[in-house]
C-alpha cells in the first residue's frame, strides 16, 4: 500500500498571503494620507489610474526609478526601519525636479525572504512620509515575499515615480550660460550615497555608532533621512526661471554638475562659502579620505544645486528661506573650453 504524501501549500513553500493581506491592513491608512485629487480608485487593483491635473497646457510626464544602496545594510543592521522610505522617495522625486516636475505618484517594491509585517509597515510608512512631504500619491507597489533569494531578515526596496511639467517650462540645462549663479541647497546628511564606503569606514574604525558625534549618534547622522526639496523648489520656481539643478547623489560634485551643463561652461564653486556638517569631517578623518574623493562620494553638505540668472540670486534665495531651505549663494557659471574641467572647487 503506497505512503499518502503531505498535502503542501503556498505556506510550507514559504509565502505567507494571510501576513501579505496583514501588510496590506496595516499601511492602508498611511497610503490613504498621501492621495491626490487626480488618483482614481484606491490599492488593491491591477494598475492604478491618475489624471493628469487641470492647468496644464502641453503636459509632459517624467519617470524615475531608484533605490537607497547600502543605506539600507546599516538600516537594517540597527534595526531602525522607519525612515528609509523617505530615503527611497526622496532620491527619486529629487532626480524628477532637476527637470521642474511636479511629482504625481509613487510605487514602491519590497523584496524579502520572509515577510515581517512589522518591519515592511515601518518601510511603507516612511514611503508614505516621503510622499506626504513631496505632494505626491502613492499609488501601489508589489511586496515579494521570496524564500532562498535572500538571507533572513534582509530585504531590498525599489521606488518608481512619475511627474509632470509644462512642456515650454522643461529645465534641460541647455539654457545655462557663463555669468549665472549657482544657488546650494543644504543636505540633511550623507542622504543615500556613498554607504559602501560610510561602512567602510565604520569596518575599519570598528565604530560603535551609539557613539556620539556633536549631540548625535553616528547612527542618528548617518540615517537621517535625504532631504526633500521638492516643495521649496517649485513655489521658488514658480516666481523664478532657472537655468539647471542638480541633485548631488552618487559621483558628487564631479560627475553629477557636469549633467546639466552645456559643454562650452563650467561651474566654479566656492568652497569657503559653507562649512561641511560635521559627519562629512568626521567620515574624511576616520577613512583618512582625500578632499578630492570627499567632493566624488558625497554631497558634503549640499543636496542640490540651481543655476539661475545674476540679478535672480537675492530672490531665489529669499523664497527657498522662506520654505524651510538653508540656502545660499556657492557660485558661478564661466566659459569653458573643451580642455577644461567643468567642476572647480577653489
């Protein structure tokens, strides 16, 4: 007589769906905050649907996907899982307004072995943060609860967002001319760039990150969430024409400049104008890091630049005070031949 054979399920493999539906409970009022007026229909189906808001003329839409890198091995390692959502919408509604977009919404990706419904709430909720403070609605995501693809407890998060702008109103760079001003937008921290070599630092140091640096912990300044500048960049640049932004992620001043520079112009930046936040001099001295790789890894102190007019720098950077921004003057456009490095820091 032959042996019965267990009967499996989805469970036994590993996929949890009752913990799914729970996440899905969970994060439903936090979803519900971030909504627009545009948003057709709540979570739960295919796709989601989003009309395009009234005003515009000749809209244009403008997609962007990221991630948070290894900000998110340290987050997970000291358990703190609240506040890498901004982290994921932050870099990716910042990248959208470097061409003047108007972030729309947001989906996100959470990938795991094992789903802790706990954890993935905390992420989410942080996503739902990161929306509330750029405007913009998330729409839905796909939680992958996926066994042997990952070490347990570890997961991965993606974030895909999709903006809008006036077509005539597009920020290309193109535009940008020897004579304009750079404005700099301070960061928040490190933001979400240049952890594999922040833990690094940490390996070699054999840093106890409760450690305090000024009145924080070396955790609390390496994952303060990267801040949004969303809302103060379009109610400046309501009032103001810029020329170019740039959001300063990974590659630093040097590589990330030179995108939305014409090839003819450089940026010459200031470097006495600000003093680096004390996490970046404690990074460069720990690592022993050179001035010139700070300025490739980091953003030092400076989230996103703005090149506007000359005559437009006192305005710019009244409205983006008025907004909460510390900003100032860092610099300028000059001519530039083809020899010349498009980034000085003097």
């Amino acid at each position: 007589m032959s042996e019965q054979k267990q009967s499996l399920s989805y469970k036994d493999a590993g996929v949890d769906i009752d913990a799914g539906n729970a996440l899905v409970e969970n994060i439903k009022g936090a979803v519900k905050s971030t909504t627009r007026p545009e948003v057709m229909g709540g979570i739960g189906g295919f796709g989601a649907i989003c009309q395009i808001p009234a005003g515009y003329k000749e809209p244009v839409l403008i997609s962007g996907t990221d991630g948070v890198g290894t900000k998110l091995r340290l987050a997970i390692d000291l358990k703190r899982h609240d506040t890498v959502g901004i982290d994921l919408v932050a870099m990716c509604v910042n990248d959208l307004l470097v061409l003047g977009a108007e972030p729309l919404y947001f989906l996100d990706y959470y990938a795991t072995a094992k789903l802790d419904v706990n954890v993935a709430s905390d992420v989410v909720k942080g996503i739902a943060e990161g929306c509330i403070q750029s405007g913009c609605a998330l729409v839905g995501g796909e939680t992958a609860e996926m066994p042997g693809m990952y070490h347990p407890g570890d997961y991965d998060i993606a974030g895909f967002c999709t903006g809008i702008a006036e077509k005539s109103e597009l920020i290309t760079g193109d535009n940008v001319a020897a004579g304009d001003q750079l404005i700099a937008l301070g960061s928040s921290g490190p933001h979400s760039n240049g952890f594999s070599l922040i833990r690094k630092v940490l390996e070699v140091n054999n840093t106890d990150t409760s450690e305090m640096l000024g009145d924080r912990s070396i955790a609390d300044h390496l994952l303060e969430p990267t801040k949004i500048y969303v809302k103060s960049t379009l109610a400046m640049l309501k009032e103001v024409k810029a020329n170019a932004l740039s959001h300063i992620t990974g590659g630093g001043f040097w590589e990330n400049i030179p995108r939305v520079l014409p090839k003819n112009t450089k940026a010459v930046v200031d470097g006495s104008s600000w003093q680096w936040p004390e996490i970046f001099n404690w990074l460069q001295e720990k690592g022993n890091i050179t001035t010139h790789e700070m300025y490739r890894t980091f953003n030092c102190g400076v989230g996103m630049i703005i090149v506007v007019p000359s005559d437009k720098v006192e305005q710019s950077i009244e409205i983006l005070t008025a907004h909460g921004e510390n900003a100032w003057h860092i610099g300028e456009i000059q001519a530039a031949n083809d020899t010349e490095e498009q980034v000085v820091i003097n």
